[in-house]
C-alpha cells in the first residue's frame, strides 16, 4: 500500500514535470514578443531587445526553463501582463472564488446524482429507472452555456427572481451563486446518476445479491449492507474524476455570469497572451487534477479489498 | 446433420448485413427519437439552401422577435439577431459547419486513437507504458483548459478546431480502445491467430479491432455529442470559427449580451445544439441497450 | 411449521404438475413443464441433465426466485405442505437462509468481494434467529470448523479472494448450515473445482446429511456425482423429467431412451475406443420454443414411431414392480434393451509410427518482478514461476499422448511452449526433426507452423466473431501454403466441412449461429487445414454437454486414425483420458509425476497423486466400487512450490522427512512406465487398485473381452 502510493506519487510528479515542459515550449512558440506587451507597441526595437536581454530570454531554452521552474516552485510565478501585478496576487484570490463555487456544485451533485443512480439501478427496467435514465440523458445533453442561456432566460428575463450576472461587486452574495451552480449541477449529475446507475445495476444482477437474498436477508440489508458497499466504489472514481471536469464547466459558467474565478482568469489570460498567468493557471489546473486522479485511485484501492490485500 | 448442397451459395453483402444492424434500433424507443433528431438535422444541412427562407448572413430587419413580421412583410418565425439577420436561416445554415466539422474531428480522433489503443493493449511492454504515460500527461489537463490555450496559441481556424479535438480526444479514445483490446487479446481465436503465425498488425486490425466494435461505436456517438458541444463552446467563449458565416456557439456569444432584452437570440441556437446532441447521445444509448440484451 | 394431521408424514418438498415459463420479447418460453417430484425428511434428489434442460430453473423456482421474467404458470410447489406461490414476499423471506438454503455453482461469485466472510455468516442467524452478535459469531466458528476449515478464526476474518476456491465452497455451504436448515438445493457446487477438490466437497455433502439430517436437491450435469450424493435421481430433457426413481433403478435397469443415451456417451471404465467406442446421441437438443409435438426426443430416439410418439404429449409412465421408478416414454416395455446394440462402431488399433515428438528436459520460467517492500530491501526483487520443471516426453505418429493435471500444473504452459507462444527456458523441443524450444511462432516456417496446430477449449470464443466460418478456415489453408488459387482454396474448405461431418453451407454463416459442438468441429477443421502431424487439442470438450463431447470427440479419433496424426490430448478429466489415450502423462505443479501407457498408469503401482486424483472422479456406475482418498490442504502457489517433493504437501503416502528435502526419483516398474516417488519400487509395486467392481459384473466384463487393466464394465445392464 505504502509502495503503491510513493509509486503513484512519482507518476504525478512525473506529468506534471512534462505538462511543465509541454506548457513552457507551446508557449515559447506563441505569436507576439513578450516584450511588446510588457513594454507596450510604442517601445523601440532597442528597449525590447535589452529588455528580453535583462529577462535573460537569450540563453539556452532548457537553462531558461529551468530558471522558470525553479521560480515557479518556490511560488514566484512571474508578473502579470495584463493585470501588471505578480501572478500569485490574481491567481490565489480567484482560486478560492472557484472552490467556493465547486464545492457548492458537489454538495448538491453527488447526494442527488447517487440517490438517483442508486434508484434507478435497484430496479432495472422500471418506470422509475427509465425515466431517470432518459432525464439525465437530455441535462448531460444540454451543455454548459446553452443552461445557462436558458436559464437566465426563465429566471431572470421571464420570472426576474435572480440577477443575471454573478459579478460580486457588493461583497458575497448568495443569490448570485445559485445560476452558476444550478448549470454546473445540471450537466453533471446527469454523468455521475449513469455511472452510478451503470454501477448498481450491475452490483444486483451478481450471484451475491443472490446469495443475500437467498439467505433471506430484508431487502433493506441486502441493499444497504450488501449492494451500496460495492456499487459505490465506481461512483466514488467518476465523483473523483469529476472535479476535473468541472475545472472545464467553471470557464464556461465564469464567462458567461461574469463570476471572478479561475476559469474565467484562465480565459482572459489566454485570449490577452498573458503568458506567466497561462502558465500558472495551467499548471495549476493540471495539479488540481492530478491531485484528484491521485486521490481517486488511492480511495478506489481503499474501498476495494480485493486490491487492498493483494 | 443436414444435407449437403453441392455449391456454395451467395453470402449476404455486406451493406445488407449494415443495414440490418441499423434496423437493430428500431427495437429501442429511444434509440429511435435519437435517430429521428439526427435525421431532421441532417435534412436542414443538406437542403440549406432550399429550406432557410432568407440568406443567413443578409441584413434585413434588426432586433425582430419570433413570429414578428418587418415592414416589408418579411416574416420572421424565430426573428431575427442585433444585426437584423434571420435567426432561424442562420441556425439552418449553421447546421451544416457542425455536421460537417464534427463527424471529421471525430474521425481524426479515432484514426489517431485506435491504433495506439490497439498497439498498448496487444503489445503490452514498452509500448503500453509509453502511450499510457502520453495519455495520462494529455488527459490530466482539464479539457477545456487544453482546447482554451491550444487555440489561443495556435489561433481559430476549421483546421485547428480540429487538429486541437484529435490533440485532445485521442488519449481518451486510446484508453478505451486499450482496455476492450486487454480483455480481447486473450480470446481463443486470438491465440489461434497467433498459432498460425499471422503478424501483429495482422492480429491487431483483423483479429481484434472488428470485435470491439460495439463500444467503439457506443463510444463514438457519445464522443460526437461532446464534440458538438466542444465546438459550441470554443465559439460561445470566442474561440471559434471567425464570422460571419454562421456557427451555432458564436451566434450565442454574438448576442448574449442582449440576453436580458432579447433572449431568443441566443435560446434558439442554444436548443439547436441541445438537440442534436441528444440525439447522438439517444442513439448511443439505444445501441448499448441492445448490444447489452443479445 | 404445520404437519399434516391425517395421514402420514408431510413430504418436505412437493413438486406437483409443475410449470415455469420465462416471457421474453419473443414471447413465453417454458422452460419447464409438469414436473412432479417428491421429497422427504432426511432423503436426497438428484435432478441431472444437460444444459437448457431446465434443472436449475426448478431449484430457482423452489426458492421463489425466478427473476423479473420468470413464472409458476401451472402445477404447483409444496414446502411441508404449503403452497410456496401462496406465500408472501415476507413469509418467503423467513423461509430462505432458515428452512431452506442454497449452495451455488460459483463460490467465488456467491460470496460478496468487499465484506469480511465473518459479517456475511453471522449475519445469517442474526436476521432469522435474533440472537445476539456474539452468539452468532461463536455458532459460525463452530459451523466452520465442521465443514473441515482450518482454522476458522482466520476464516472469520478474511475476505472471499484470500481463500483458494474449495474453502471458499466450504463457506458457503456453512452459510447454507448456519440456521440447520430442513432443505438444502445444490446447484452444481462442484462444477468450478478440480477433481480432487471436488471430491473433499462431495465427501462434505454426505457428511451433513447424515450430522444435520437435512433434505437434499443435487443439481448435476454429472452422473457420477448423483451416484455419490443422492438416494434418487430425476433425469431432465428439454424442460421435463424423463425418468425417475431411486440410483440404483435409474442407473442399472434405465428404461428411457435418453437416459440410455446418456450412458452411452460417457467414457466409462469399459468404454474402450476401439472396440467399445462411445454412442454419441444423434441431432441437437431443440430449442425451448422449437420443441416437437409429442415426444420432446422424438427426433433423436432411434424407437421413435411417428403418428404413435408425436401424437399427443407424453404423461410419466409407472415401471412395473418398481414402485416410484417412472419414465415418460410410450413404449417403455416393449423396447428389448438386452439385444439393443447401437451403431458404435469398433476399430482397429492405429499401429504407432516413429517418433515425430520428443521432448527432453524442458523448463519454462516466468519472470515476475517482485514490487513488496520487502523484497526490493533484500535485493532479490526478480521471482521465478517455475511453469514447467524437467519435462520428458516422446509422442510417435498415430498416436494420443494425454495429459492430465488440474489448474495449475502446466498443462496449458507446456502447450504454449509446443506451439511456440513461449519459448523453454531450457531443454529441448524436437518436432520431426527440428528444434522447437527457442523457436518462437514468428521463427518457424509456414510448414512448421502447419504440421503442429492447435485445438481450442471455450467453443464460445475459439472462432472470431467477426468473420465469417468459410473465411476463417480459408485464412489458414492460404496462411500455411497448403493452397494458393482462390477456387482451390474454396474448394478446400468444402473438403474440410465434410471432413467434421459439417453442411458445406456452414462457410457462410457467423460462429454466433453455431452450436458449441459445431463451433468445436469448426475448430478440428481450422487445425487440420495444414494437414497437420500433430495436434495439440487443450481440453476441447470439456465445455461441451456430454452428449454433444461424445460426438466431437468421436470425430476427432475418427479423423486422427485417418491422417495418422499425433494427438496430444490435454484434459483433467480422467475417464475421457483412459478412454481414449494411448499413453498418459499426469502432471501436478509443473512436474510429471507418473507417465506410461495408458494401461501402466491406470493400474497399480501408481504415483500417490495419481492414486487420488483416480480415487477422486466420479463414476456413474453402480457395480463400482471405490477406495476413498481425499487430498489435504491446499494446491501450492507456483510462485513458491514446496521443497523436495512437490506434492509432499498433501501427499497421504509421505514417507518421511527425505520427501520435503529431495526430489524424488524417477523409477520404472515397467520400461517407460515412469513414477517420480521416494516409496521404494517394491512398496509401490503392492498398492490396491483404487477402482474395484463387485464380483457379479467382473464376470461380465471378463466376458465382453475388456481388458484385464481397465477392469471396466459394460455401461450397465
């Protein structure tokens, strides 16, 4: 166990050493001079070229990558082009914006996505499970910005009872959380209801929900003690695994209601080729992750004995 | 046994044998709507010019409402966008760009895909831990991230959309392609295969691939519904297709600003894309229902 | 519960009239019908057929658990006089795991894989008995340590994958003990287990009966179990009960047609291949909606009588004189068994060519890096599966080599090493000539590839699905060069369809619309598309019904003797082997441990092991009596076999401490019978034939001509 998770931790350390190497030689081939954004279109050749110089953008491109990860390891990640301040000072900020938005979307995705899984699978094949099959088929079919479009349209523009935008200005605001959070749930509990209704069905067509209820156990047992227990670990990796996704969905939902979180940072970095922040931002991403990947198999060995005690 | 015949006779073809297996859906309700939508959309995209009652990109009457008919008697069914184009010409048209650049995006992605999935799967070793590892380092980006600073890197175009959904989809492809190929290659008739001496590639394409077919195409229409929702994003976040031609994300992002004043801007693309999604994601379920039940 | 007040005792089980369909998209589909059955406090049915007959549908239906899709449509079953399709889901529920409980065919998968097999046993007495955790705990302990667990405790605590899969049985069937049930349903208990365990689990079964005097329903393709565990038998043919009535009835004086049949295809002690050969039953079984009018195996009975048998349906006849012995057959007594001679037909022996096999010394290792802590701190993290160890062996034209062994022992290894999927680590492969051992499969020559091929186990995915029958077979012959030009190479396979007894119209179709058997011949067909001189067939009817296996393994001798080829016949069941091998080699752990001729091995002197793998198979006949020798202990790891004397372990002949530190020598008692055995050769030499039949039927065999060392009988009469 203790090897499998110093193993699993080399691998981690591994990719995010090449997601590094990835980030920095994709972006050391962006169009556009770093310098003409630092020092503005009206600088001269020459300003730019010592300005490159000083930055030590002329020495080899494997002693500059190194510079950079070493500075990007003890937390100096560069200075913003666009904002004109240290990245670190934009990022951390937003970054907690994001969980808080996160968290708020598992709280309600997974109590809801695996009791309905969970009822659906029980019974194969009953009303209650076709329709929950069909429903979460057309929430995941629905992506991100169309849900959102749609509802702002119903709440905002038809019934006027949420602001349309989640820009914060005025300090917290519940209220302005709720349409972000309501289109991320939508489209993923729909994923994560399937899994785990994929899961459970599977769990109760097998010889030992036979065997326990053979054994006449209540039907209570045989689902609480006898089926949860192994229907659950698949469920537990895709929720794992969902985090990652939902690093996507927040660009999308932080773009569209204005919310000033990572995703859209991500965003408005790219599209200003605002390089140091990209970098930071990916990075970051990829780390959050990994993290979770790492935390997904770690549980899944857990939960599952005939992993743990081989 | 049975009497012998002394010839033999004709095999069915096989595009009657294909047929058949599409025919196979007609047993699933839902694999049937899924169909249905595809179908509709296909038409709109072939007919485009028939069927879209004006030209897309022409300006006739601005900030018109659905069912709103202008001064000169033009009536708009699902009115018409800030610059006075007809909404539902547009999404007519723009039909066409997602049915065509989706399906081949997807078809990059399994070209790239399959053969690595199969090469991990059947060669183990060296090869597995290589294409593993490059499929762990893409997949651990968050898709969107991935596709947000490749475009922004590399600029919007057909071709990058595309070259970016391959970058991004493959990995995915290969993980699945690599699991069905472990559970395949220990088959009996794989062995027998390798008794006889036949080549890996001979093994791998002729022997394996053709078996894993079902989930590759379950997979498939599943993956094609995310493209479309992928394209769709790159276009609402801007990233798309650059105007004026017609795209379904971008006329989202056009006229979102005007959501709250003129929400069928944006709503109508918005149900066109949900649509057609769920109509491959319809078929991809009707087929794992009845591949499940044979 | 109630007892019937009037009358005699209550049965504990009453099948009446009954019928269970399962409805299906394509309509009801019954799987049985009118089925009566009748079983008392303390005795023991066994319900025996083959595959689709509708055995296990009646022990679900028993247990009321048929499925969403499955249902009582007529008849009825009585529990102690009650009519179970009467009862609530409640009253059911307090029934199943208390009165009547249920031992199934797979253990390992009957046992939930992520909670402790301590919470799953005491859970049992808990909900039926509400007695108190700690109760339940020491009941289980105790429950384990009588169905011959060691150390229970540890049992108690460990979850289902740390168990080999015998114990794992033993737990289950504890389970089924816990609440002292009156009924208890076996479903093939023993169908995934090796012989040997096998046989501790059948010695089990009789035990409880007689310790917990509980009602038995054995559930068997195999008629030799039934001989060991039931009082009586019901045998079943597509959905129905043909004959009933207690062992000895059914097995010595059958009556039906298929019964009879049934018999004729399994190898039997005097079953011979030449001059006794197996009678396999001609046709398919018909589909459960496609049955005939009439008699259900009408078409396959050779005393078929049309407009008498397909007239109308056939009702259960009384054998007269044998009260409870009953057959559903129209001409039950008029049918003269003693002059029927079915149509088997004796050869001659094959005379044995050169040697085209000679095998000296061969070792296969499989690498295994070792990842644990432990071994990466002393260094030696590279461990060594030793697969095969010091294999010697010849193999000569004409002639079939078995080998036998259970899982585990190298069978498959040293196939694999034969046809060149692995190459010997060391020693020697000589194949008419050449040199096999470092020749893997990309090495060899079309030529090489095609005189050694291969016949496949699992007739569900020896052939690829996706390809069509003629195709494949079409693939080889183009592959080893046999032929080049395209209506050359069809006309070939045409050859090939009729060498396996095939229409020629089977080129076209898709192995799915294949049965198991013809899958199987497909696969005989595959492997002598480069007319072969040896083939290696690995289990190839050990999937198959024994009716269907008679057939296929018929036309595998037939099409053998034809071509002169060698086979190498790898099986673990040793009444197949004894029919039909001329030498035998018997393997355990990757070592041989006896080989000779199939005569030399099968009487004694015989290896320890051998002696109890032969004790351990079921025989399906009455006449024949067995010494009773049940292996200890668990099969060893490969990783980690024992020292000296690989079967030390478990061995009941172990002489002493030279067994655990010495490999054992090779003796011969005869020239090339070879025993690997510390047991000086004159002890050896006096060892007790394991397999002994009652004087009457000795007399009976000695007349029929069997020989003297097979010591069979004729398949009861």
């Amino acid at each position: 166990m203790l090897l499998f998770v110093t193993r699993r931790v080399g691998t981690m350390a591994l990719t995010m050493i090449v997601v590094s190497i990835l980030l920095f030689i994709l972006l050391e081939l962006t169009p556009g001079n770093v310098a003409t954004k630092v020092l503005g279109p009206y600088s001269s050749e020459e300003q730019r070229r010592l300005w490159l110089e000083a930055h030590g953008y002329f020495d080899p491109i494997h002693i500059r990558y190194f510079r950079w990860l070493g500075d990007f390891i003890i937390g100096n990640f560069g200075e913003s082009t666009r904002f004109k301040v240290p990245v670190g000072d934009v990022l951390w900020p937003r970054l907690w914006n994001t969980a808080i938005l996160g968290f708020a979307v598992m709280v309600v995705v997974v109590p809801l996505s695996l009791t309905l899984g969970v009822l659906a699978g029980m019974k194969e094949g009953s009303k209650l499970d076709r329709s929950i099959s069909v429903g979460s088929i057309v929430f995941t079919s629905i992506p991100e910005f169309a849900s959102a479009v749609l509802l702002s349209a119903i709440f905002v523009f038809y019934l006027g009872l949420l602001p349309g935008t989640s820009g914060m200005a005025s300090g917290f605001d519940l209220a302005q959380l709720v349409l972000p959070v309501m289109v991320l749930v939508l489209y993923d509990f729909g994923y994560v209801a399937r899994m785990t209704r994929a899961s459970m069905a599977e769990v109760m067509l097998t010889n030992y929900i036979r065997t326990a209820v053979l054994k006449g156990l209540p039907y209570r047992s045989v689902i609480l003690k006898h089926a949860l227990r192994n229907a659950l670990i698949a469920p537990f990796t895709v929720i794992m695994l969902q985090i990652n996704w939902l690093l996507s969905g927040v660009i999308v939902v932080e773009f569209f209601f204005a919310y000033k979180g990572f995703g859209a940072l991500l965003l408005e970095a790219s599209l200003n080729q605002d390089i140091f922040l990209i970098e930071a931002c990916a990075m970051v991403a990829v780390f959050v992750a990994v993290g979770t990947q790492f935390a997904a198999d770690v549980g899944y060995t857990y939960l599952n004995p005939r992993i743990r005690f081989s | 046994m049975a009497e012998q015949t002394v010839s033999m006779p004709k095999p069915p073809s096989k595009a009657w044998r294909m047929f058949r297996s599409i025919g196979l859906l007609r047993e699933s309700p839902v694999g049937i709507v899924g169909v249905a939508i595809i179908v509709f959309w296909a038409v709109l995209a072939l007919f485009a010019d028939v069927l879209a009652p004006y030209p897309p990109n022409a300006t006739i009457s601005p900030m018109m409402f659905p069912g709103d008919t202008d001064a000169s008697g033009n009536m708009f069914l699902l009115g018409t966008d800030h610059l006075g184009r007809d909404i539902l010409s547009r999404i007519i048209h723009g039909s066409r760009r997602v049915l065509i650049l989706a399906p081949l995006a997807t078809l990059c992605a399994y070209i790239v895909g399959i053969p690595m999935g199969l090469a991990a799967g059947y060669l183990r070793g060296r090869w597995d831990d290589v294409l593993s590892f490059i499929a762990n380092v893409i997949l651990s980006f968050p898709v969107l991230v991935l596709y947000v600073i490749i475009i922004a890197t590399i600029g919007a175009s057909a071709v990058n959309i595309l070259i970016a959904i391959t970058f991004a989809s493959a990995p995915g492809i290969m993980r699945i392609v690599r699991g069905l190929v472990l559970d395949l290659r220990n088959r009996e008739y794989v062995a027998a295969a390798q008794t006889r001496g036949e080549s890996g590639l001979y093994i791998m394409f002729i022997e394996i691939l053709p078996n894993a077919r079902g989930p590759i195409i379950v997979d498939a229409c599943l993956r094609l519904g995310y493209v479309i929702i992928t394209i769709g994003v790159l276009g609402f976040l801007g990233l798309g297709l650059p105007p004026p031609d017609p795209d379904w994300g971008g006329m989202i992002n056009e006229t979102r600003q005007l959501a709250m004043t003129f929400p069928h801007m944006a709503v109508f693309p918005c149900i066109a894309i949900s649509s057609l999604v769920l109509g491959f994601n319809l078929v991809a379920d009707g087929l794992r229902e009845i591949s499940l039940r044979d | 519960m109630t007892t019937n007040g009037s009358g005699g005792e209550t049965p504990i089980l009453e099948c009446k009239d009954l019928c269970l369909s399962y409805f299906t998209r394509a309509g009801e589909i019954p799987a049985v019908v009118d089925f009566n059955m009748t079983l008392h406090r303390g005795g023991s049915i066994g319900l025996v057929g083959e595959s689709g007959c509708g055995k296990s549908t009646v022990a679900m239906a028993i247990m009321r658990y048929l499925g969403s899709n499955g249902a009582i449509v007529g008849g009825q079953i009585l529990y102690k006089g009650r009519d179970m399709a009467e009862m609530s889901e409640e009253e059911l529920r307090q029934l199943r795991g208390s009165e009547i409980a249920m031992v199934y065919q797979e253990p390992m998968a009957s046992l939930n894989p992520s909670l402790t097999l301590g919470r799953q046993l005491v859970e049992v007495p808990i909900c039926h008995e509400r007695i108190s955790e700690k109760e339940a705990y020491d009941r289980a302990v105790q429950i384990l340590a009588d169905v011959n667990l060691p150390d229970p405790e540890r049992v108690m605590a460990s979850y289902p994958h740390q168990i080999s899969g015998g114990q794992q049985q033993r737990v289950v069937i504890a389970m089924a003990l816990l609440s002292n049930p009156t009924l208890l349903l076996l479903d093939e208990p023993t169908t995934a287990l090796d012989v040997t365990v096998e046989a501790g689990i059948v010695e089990l079964i009789g035990q409880i009966a007689e310790k917990y005097d509980t009602s038995m329903v054995y559930i068997s393709h195999n008629l030799g179990l039934i001989l060991e565990t039931c009082d009586r038998v019901n045998v079943m043919y597509s959905g129905e009960a043909v004959e009933t009535g207690t062992v000895k009835e059914v097995f010595d004086r059958m009556r039906h047609p298929y019964t009879k049949g049934l018999f004729g295809c399994i190898p039997l002690p005097g079953a011979d291949k030449n001059e006794r050969p197996l009678v396999p039953i001609r046709g398919q079984l018909p589909l459960p909606h496609e049955r005939p009018r009439g008699c259900n195996f009408g078409p396959r009975c050779d005393f078929f009588q049309a407009g008498r048998c397909d007239a109308d349906t056939i009702a259960m006849h009384n054998v007269a004189g044998e009260q409870g012995h009953k057959v559903r057959c129209l001409r039950w007594n008029e049918i003269d068994w003693a002059s029927y001679r079915p149509e088997g037909v004796s050869t001659e022996q094959s005379e044995f060519g050169d040697r085209v096999l000679h095998v000296d010394g061969m070792r296969k290792y499989y690498e295994l890096t070792d990842n644990s802590i432990a071994a990466m701190i002393k260094g030696n993290r590279v461990k060594y599966v030793k697969a095969n160890e010091r294999i010697n062996m010849d193999a000569r034209e004409a002639q079939t080599v078995a080998i036998v062994g259970e899982s585990g022992c190298g069978k498959s290894t040293f196939a694999k090493v034969l046809m060149g999927l692995e190459t010997a680590t060391d020693g020697t492969v000589n194949f008419n000539g050449d040199e096999l051992a470092e020749k893997s499969v990309h090495d060899r020559s079309p030529k090489q590839l095609g005189s050694l091929q291969m016949i496949f186990q699992n007739p569900f995915d020896t052939l690829n699905p996706s390809h069509s029958v003629g195709g494949q077979i079409a693939r080889v012959i183009r592959k080893f060069g046999v032929e080049k030009d395209k209506s050359k190479v069809e006309q070939r396979v045409l050859e090939l369809l009729d060498l396996v007894k095939l229409p020629r119209d089977f080129a076209h179709r898709r192995p799915r619309q294949l049965s198991g058997g013809q899958k199987q011949r497909i696969g005989i067909a595959r492997a002598f598309a480069g007319r072969p001189s040896m083939v290696v067939a690995d289990e190839p009817v050990s999937a198959l019904d024994v009716s269907v296996a008679a057939a296929v393994t018929g036309l595998l001798m037939e099409i053998q003797r034809t071509y002169r080829t060698t086979l190498l016949f790898i099986s673990h069941d040793l009444s197949l082997v004894r029919y039909l091998a001329d030498r035998v080699v018997v393997m355990y752990l990757g070592h041989i441990v006896e080989q000779g001729t199939t005569d030399e091995v099968f009487a004694p002197p015989y290896h320890p092991y051998t002696e109890a793998l032969l004790s351990a198979v079921p025989i399906a006949d009455t006449s024949i009596e067995k010494k009773r020798i049940i292996l200890e202990g668990n099969l060893p790891s490969v990783m980690n076999p024992p020292k000296g004397c690989v079967f030390h372990t478990r061995c009941p002949r172990k002489i002493g401490r030279v067994c655990e530190t010495e490999a054992p020598p090779v003796v011969e008692p005869t020239p090339g019978h070879q025993v690997a055995c510390h047991i000086p050769l004159d002890e050896l030499k006096q060892m007790e034939p394991v397999i002994v039949m009652t004087d009457a039927n000795k007399q009976a065999a000695e007349k029929a001509g069997a020989k003297k060392e097979a010591e069979g009988s004729p398949a009861a009469e």
